[in-house]
C-alpha cells in the first residue's frame, strides 16, 4: 500500500478539487474550472497501471471513487439560494451520473492501457485515455442531464431541466440541448489534456521506474 499511496493522495486531490471547481462556470458557461482538473485522474492511472500494475491501478481508482462519493454525499447537504428557492449543491442525479462515469471510464482506462502496454511508450496512455474519456463524457453527461433519463424521478428532473433547453450548439451553431454542448465542450477539454499529459506522464513514470529498479 505504501507504494501507491502517492498514488491515492494525487488521485484523491484531483476528485475533490474537480468537485468545487465544478462550481466556477466559464466560457460562457460552457466549462467549469473542474474540466481542466478531472481528466488528470486518467494521468494518475496509467502511471500507476504502467510503474504498478492493473491491481494497483484498480486501487487507486476504487480510492478515488470513495472520495468521490464523500464529495458528493458532503455536497447534496449544502443547499444553495437562486430564484427564491434552495437547491442541493450537488443533485443526486449528477452525483449517480458522475460516480458511474469515473468507476467505468477508470476501470475501461486501466483494461485498453493493459492492451496497448506493450506498444510505443505513448500508445498505452493515449490510446486508453481517449477512449475512456469519451465513454466518461457520454456515461457522465446522458445520465446526469438528458431528457431520457427524466422518467426515473420526477424530482431528479427538474433539478437538471436547465441542461434541456434548446440553445444554439457552441453557442453559435444549431439549435440542441444545451447538455450536448457542455458535453463535446468538456470531451475536447479532455482531449487536449489527453494530449499534454504525455510529457508529465513520460517524465513521472521514467523517475519511479529508476527508484524502483
């Protein structure tokens, strides 16, 4: 355990501050502070998978998830103000849609790097992180704010009905649902990070590899 503890603690910093820059719109709204924050999860695994290994990998994701979840839980008891009513800080549904989202995108992220790993150096961290990222995006923002999930809970809608409402896409293009452009707004953020974590996880990994030789 000692070993990937930093491990733990990098992750864990990640999700709890990914869960208050959430908080802080920019863009227009378009992003949160927390966009640029979260898909460094994804750097923390694979440094894990390729120095460690999957089941040290899966720890750090299962740590993760805890945190998560106690991030949320903390959340959906601080209400907040806005138009005369109060509202949790975190709504159930986008605590469901965020928990389910990083527990499949991780373990998927762990299972394509384990495939690849054998490839270039940078073919494991990239190939898995895109993918596991837009399964993350797609897994994340259907369940926490598309229309077909309103069924299940009448409450649970009306807490995310603003994501639903028609605006111009990017806000420039077709109109759609203002959640299918928060989504490809987030996804290209997690791509482009996808792309700058090559050079921090080659140097990070290169380091602990020499330690533990």
């Amino acid at each position: 355990m000692t070993r990937i503890l930093p491990g733990v603690l990098a992750m864990a910093t990640i999700v709890v501050a990914s869960n208050i820059l959430v908080q802080f719109l920019i863009l227009d709204g378009l992003l949160t502070w927390g966009a640029f924050t979260y898909p460094l999860a994804f750097l923390v695994t694979d440094i894990m998978n390729r120095v460690y290994g999957v089941s040290a990998a899966r720890k750090v994701v299962f740590a993760g998830l805890v945190v998560g979840i106690i991030c949320s839980l903390i959340g959906s008891q601080i209400m907040l103000q806005g138009d005369g009513f109060e509202y949790p800080a975190v709504a159930l549904r986008i605590a469901i849609a965020s928990a389910t989202a990083f527990l499949v995108a991780q373990l998927l992220d762990i299972a394509v790097f384990n495939r690849l790993r054998d490839g270039s150096w940078w073919t494991a961290p990239l190939g898995s992180t895109l993918i596991s990222s837009t399964v993350d995006t797609v897994i994340f923002f259907s369940i926490a704010f598309a229309a077909v999930f309103n069924g299940f809970s009448a409450a649970a809608a009306e807490e995310v009905i603003w994501a639903q409402d028609s605006m111009p896409f990017l806000t420039t293009g077709p109109i759609a649902p203002l959640w299918v452009s928060l989504a490809v707004a987030d996804w290209g953020v997690k791509l482009s990070i996808a792309l700058i974590a090559l050079v921090p996880f080659r140097i990070v990994v290169g380091r602990l590899q020499r330690k533990t030789a």
